[in-house]
C-alpha cells in the first residue's frame, strides 16, 4: 500500500492512503498507525430519504480477529455479534460525527470502521474516530468540518497526549475528548484507582518477625478536582485545534466534489404556530405540566386529533412540527425569561430524592434510588474469583477477567411504552460503563467479584446518574469497603447565543430541548467520571467551568441525603456474605491443609466457610454467611498455626527422636514425631541400598529413631537411623 500523506501528531504518527480501496463508497481511508490499520468507509443510500427530522445514520467499529493473529474463539470459528468494546467505541464515533451533517439530511448514512491490524500499543478508539473523520470529510457529502479525537493520561502527575496503551495502563485519568478546530464536541472521562503502597505492620503475634514489616495496599479514587480537569481540557483543545488545522491543510486536496443531495425541508409552518399561540397555549402548558413522557405524549397527541378536524387543510405532520416547536419555545422561554423550569423549579434546584436500601431479603444487597420521575433498583450480588466475567481484547495476549460488573437495563414500561424486553442496546450497555466507571475506582477488591445490576423501574432524566447513586448504595448496603463517596447529577444548559442558563438536574424534557447534556459523577472533592455531549456546536472553558461547579453543588446535595442513608442501613445477615482477612506464618500452612486437604476440608465443613489461603504471604480469607461461624474458624486456624509453629521451634536439624510409623505410601512412610507433627521419611532414607518397597522395611505402628534433615516450609525431611 503507498500511503498519499504522513502526518506528525504528539507522540504519534498517522499515514493516510486515498482511492486506493472500496473505491465504490462515497469516501473511504486507510489509516496507518505503527502496525495498527484501519479501513473506514462512507456509504450513503440516495434511493431512499427519511421525511421526518432525524438522521438515519449508522455507525460500526469492527474488530477483525485476524488482525492480532488470532482465531475466533467459540464453537463458530468467525467473529458473531460485537463486543462492549466495540459497541461502546461505536457508540462514541456516532455521537461525535452525527453532529457534523447538515440540517435536514435524511438519506440512510453507513459509517464502518474496521481494524485489519492492530497493535498493543496503539489507541484503536482514537485512531478509529480519525479515520471515520477522514473518510467523511474527503467524502462526496457536503461536509466541510473535520473532527479529530485526543486521549489524556495523568501519569505521576504529568500529563501525556495521545499515551500509549501501556502509559494509559499506569495513568490516574482517562480523557477522551472530541471536536472540531474550534470547538469540543464530546467528552468521556473516568478517574483510575490505584493502590497506594504504606507502611502497616501487621500486629499478628503468630507472624515471624522478618513478616511485621509487611507492608498494606491502600486504593485510592483519584477524582480529579474542578479546577484541574479544566485546565487538562484546555490542553486537549489546543491539541484539537492543532491536529484539525492540520488535517483540513493535508486532506482537503483529496476531498471529493459534493453531490448534490437535497435536503429534507423541516421548516415550519408559522401560520399554525400563530395559530396555535392564539388559541391552545395553555393546553401546550398543561401538556408540559405532565411530567412523565407518555402522560405529556399523550396530552399533545390528542391536543392533535381535537385540532385537525377543525383545519383539514393542513398535514397532521405539519401540525406536529408546530405544536412540537410552540413547546420548545415554551420551555426555553420559561427559562431563559422567567428563571423557572416546567416542574416549577429553580435552575439548581434538585428533585425530591429517597433512598430505600436491602428491600430484597433474598438478594446480597440492593438499593431503590428515587429522584422525581427517574427510579432505579440497583442490586448487588458478591462472588468469588471464579464468578468474573472472562473476556479478552483484540491484543490481549491471555483472557482477563472483569471483577466488577455493571449490567444497566432499561425497559419499555420506565416511559409507558409497550415494548418487549430484549438484549441491552447501544445506549443501555453505554450507561453501565458509564455507571461502571464512576464506582470502579472507588472500590477496594480482596479477591471478590461484585455484580451490580439496575433496573430502571421508571424514567425522566438521567436514569444513569440515579443507577450511580443506587450503585454506591448497593456497594455499602453489603458492606463493601470504599475509598469514597460517590454521586452523579446530570446537567442541562439552554442558550439563545445571548443569555444562558445551566440546569442542574435534568428531566427528559429538558434533555430534548436544551442544549447540553452533561452527566458527571464524583465525590465532594472531585470528578470520577463525566460525559458530555454538545449540541451547540462548542462550549467555552469558562461556561464549562461554570456548569461543573454548580453540577458540585448539586452533588453535595444528593451525597448529604446519601450519608443519612448509610447510618440506616440494616444487612442482610444470613445471606450477604461475610468475609475475613488475617494473617498466619506461611510455615503453618501445611498443618492447616493437612494430609491430602483432610484438616482444611475438615474446617469447612464443621464452619460452613469458604477458605482461601496464598501460600506466599499467608493471608487467608474466610468467607461466608454465619459470622460467628466465621470467628470461630478464624480462631481454630489460628490454633492450628500456633500448635505448628510450636512444634517447628521444638526441632531444629540434627536433633534425634524417636518416632511412630503412621502411615506407608509410594515414595516413603509419614512418622509422628509429636503430637500433631508429622514428618516424611523417603524411601531414599530407608537403607545406604536401593529399597524396592518401603514396606519390606517398615510396617505401620512400628516405633523407630530418625534425625531431623531439613525444613522445607512446613514440612520435615527424616532420616532412619538403625
């Protein structure tokens, strides 16, 4: 392949090849990026034109699994439906290119993005948004605005543009903004956890001495405060103004000449507008007033069917532009002029919230989270290791496993619809990684797997701030630990080019006729994550600044309605499960497994627990339902290790004592040396001369002298003396 143009962006490079392939769409590009490559393609059906106000526009991020040298996994040896990570990656690409096509283009629009190489190293999500913008802006569609994407890592307090994989993997912040040369158009953000490593010694009177100095991991949140993340944006815009005045300079020579494509006339009759001011405004009012979306749907549907009879000549079509946009006046003008919002509140003013917590006997722990008209049930389930949910990238080397999960879903019936319930959407799996990352740094994880599911039980605004809420309560109604407290507020703002005013909790209403949506989640002293989309076309730093600030306000509000909640938790004792942390000598561990895993078995069964146990550090965990059987576990274990630890300082090597064959096997017999200590002597311990069979030697019962050799751990090495 002979690429047209190489452009040198931060810490990257970027080749670009034209009309070389599917030369039969309305644009196409090959991206290169070190041995990443990417094909993305533009095709425009002009048969056929949706009449109504919306963009029938379609975007797929596809990852080819040949890319990385791998075969499909599975039973089907081809790639079958997408993963969250290329749904979300899609999701994102859409949501910053559909803002770019002009109003009232109404032809059916494919954008596909498809990786034929990867590589470990390279940003597939950046690099994917560049070459859709690429292949749109060079394109025969009457786009003249090229979009670019930039990443931003935090790494030791330094901040990185466009990071490698392997940077962003040791980064406290992960920014991803997009945008023209002039203004941001999207934003996602999540703030990392990471653990702090202090000095803690272990008070544990059964520990060797050389282990008190071990040291403790602590999991730090690492939300990012207001002031900062403003500053790390204006880099990144720097960044988009840089690398789009490069492109526009480079591509626009391979810009195809537009076609002449019509575009669907949206404008609205003013006649009827007149009309409908003069005589149906305060039915218009009365339909705003109705909060929910099908109670307000249904309100200005018959508002319809009462008109039309009384003016057959006009299209019932027309008539619903015109009530549609009396309504969006209505709504804005209330806001802009009155400082007041349609359910009658103050622009910062937060709807009514409860919180109802372990609701559900049966389940770990859940949370209903109430705020006006959006309600969410969010429950949590806690697994062992076994129970993540395995997965793997396109350039993982191994399977990884995902030991916090959040599933949101999002049901017809929370807006009065009738719909059946189906596999989660585009926008239901991109809420739960929303909610995902906003409660993921705050968790501290001991081996656990955590399972939070929202059911969104009714809807109207931001069910995916209410899912973070009820999310942070379900974690603490189990007795999870965290490192903070976390919220999310989503955010409106509705601007006439000379006034405007930012809305901190949103409904539906105000998130189809305003101008910004602007979710963000966080503590009292910072952000953990945010997402933003732009419908303006830009917003300035200072507004920007503005809004999160007063989105802080909003945040307290809720978090001090959260803290109150917390004090009135009750558990789910008998069934959320208890876990315990201590530690023993890793010397001792033997003597807790015992012969065969008899003496852990044992402990299991008589405590009903479950045991985990790492041979290196000799932290073990005990888990279960019961806590007294919990303690009382925990105090045989340490029993055990006492008496072992006894025992290992009652012989050192060299020592002669007289022991009891207690068992033969294969390779030797297990003395008892004392009570409880078992030692091994090999079958290559028996004679100076080949033993066939340890049993022509000894027999079980038999009492002989042995030497201590060696300690291996906790076990001994014997051998006979005649």
């Amino acid at each position: 392949m002979t690429y047209d143009i190489t452009l040198n962006l931060t810490n990257k490079q970027e080749s670009y090849a034209f009309n070389s392939v599917a030369r039969q769409t309305n644009g196409a590009a090959w991206v290169k990026c070190k041995n990443a490559i990417i094909l993305a393609t533009v095709v425009v059906d002009e048969t056929e034109v949706v009449e109504d106000d919306f963009l029938p526009l379609t975007v797929q991020y596809i990852e080819k699994s040949y890319a990385a040298g791998k075969i499909p996994g599975g039973f089907f040896k081809r790639e079958s439906k997408p993963s969250d990570f290329e749904t979300l990656t899609s999701r994102i690409i859409d949501r910053s290119l559909r803002p770019l096509f002009p109003k009232g283009f109404g032809y059916p629009t494919q954008i596909s993005i498809i990786v034929l190489s990867a590589d470990a190293e390279v940003d597939l999500q950046v690099l994917a948004l560049n070459a859709a913008s690429a292949a749109l802006y060079t394109s025969d569609i009457n786009i003249s605005t090229s979009i670019s994407a930039v990443r931003v890592a935090k790494v030791d307090d330094k901040i990185i543009l466009n990071p490698t994989m392997s940077e962003l993997s040791d980064s406290t912040l992960d920014l991803y903004l997009s945008g023209t040369k002039d203004d941001i158009l999207m934003i996602e953000m999540c703030a990392l956890g990471s653990d702090e490593i202090l000095p803690s010694p272990i008070i544990d009177p059964l520990l060797d001495p050389t282990l008190i100095s071990q040291t403790l991991s602590i999991h730090k949140s690492n939300a990012l405060p207001e002031d900062e993340l403003i500053e790390i944006i204006k880099i990144a815009q720097q960044e988009l103004f840089n690398a789009n005045t490069l492109y526009i300079k480079e591509l626009q020579r391979f810009c195809h000449d537009a076609k002449p494509l019509e575009l669907t006339s949206h404008v609205v009759n003013e006649e009827i507008v007149l009309y409908l001011v003069q005589h149906h405004l305060d039915e218009i009012k009365a339909a705003i007033a109705q909060m929910a979306k099908s109670e307000r749907s249904t309100a200005l549907r018959k508002l319809r069917k009462k008109i039309m009879p009384q003016q057959p000549e006009w299209s019932e079509l027309s008539l619903k532009h015109a009530i549609e946009k009396v309504k969006h006046d209505l709504v804005r003008s209330m806001i802009l002029k009155d400082n007041i919002r349609a359910d009658k509140r103050a622009l910062n003013e937060i709807r009514p919230i409860s919180i109802s917590t372990n609701l559900l006997p049966s389940a770990h722990s859940s949370c209903l989270f109430t705020r006006g008209q959006t309600q969410a049930l969010v429950t949590l389930t806690l697994g062992g290791p076994k129970d993540a949910q395995m997965y793997e990238n396109l350039t993982d080397d191994k399977t990884q496993n995902e030991s916090f999960m959040v599933h949101y879903n999002f049901p017809g019936f929370a807006v009065g619809e009738a719909s059946p319930i189906g596999a989660p959407r585009r926008r239901e799996l991109g809420h739960g990684n929303l909610a995902k990352r906003a409660l993921e740094c705050i968790v501290n994880l001991n081996g656990e797997t955590i399972r939070l599911v929202s059911e969104v039980l009714e809807s109207n605004g931001s069910s995916s701030m209410a899912t973070v809420c009820g999310g942070y309560m379900a974690l603490r109604a189990a007795n999870i630990d965290t490192s903070d407290m976390v919220a999310g507020i989503a955010m409106g703002m509705v601007s006439d080019g000379d006034k405007y005013a930012i809305l901190s909790d949103i409904m539906g209403l105000e998130d189809h006729d305003g101008d910004l949506d602007f979710k963000v989640t966080g503590s009292k002293d910072g952000i953990t994550a945010m997402q933003m989309d732009i419908k303006l076309g830009g917003i300035s730093l200072n507004l920007l600044r503005e809004a999160l600030y007063q989105a802080k306000e909003g945040r307290s509000h809720i978090l001090n309605i959260m803290e109150e909640a917390v004090n009135n938790i009750e558990f789910n004792d008998g069934v959320l499960p208890v876990n315990h942390v201590f530690h023993i000598d890793p010397g001792t561990i033997g003597s807790i497994i015992g012969q065969a895993g008899k003496t852990i078995r044992e402990i299991i069964e008589k405590f009903e627990v479950a045991i985990d146990i790492d041979k290196k550090s000799g932290k073990v965990k005990l888990s279960g339902t019961d806590t007294d059987k919990i303690d009382k576990a925990k105090e045989h274990i340490r029993s055990i290790a006492s008496s072992a630890k006894q025992n290992q300082v009652e012989f050192k090597i060299g020592d002669i004592v007289n022991g009891k064959v207690k068992k033969i096997v294969d390779f030797g017999a297990f003395i008892e040396i004392s009570d409880g200590v078992d030692g091994l002597l090999h079958i290559s311990k028996l004679s100076d001369e080949k033993v066939n069979k340890v049993s022509d030697v000894l027999s079980e019962g038999d009492e002989i002298k042995v030497q201590i050799l060696e300690f291996k751990g906790n076990k001994i090495g014997l051998g006979l003396l005649k």
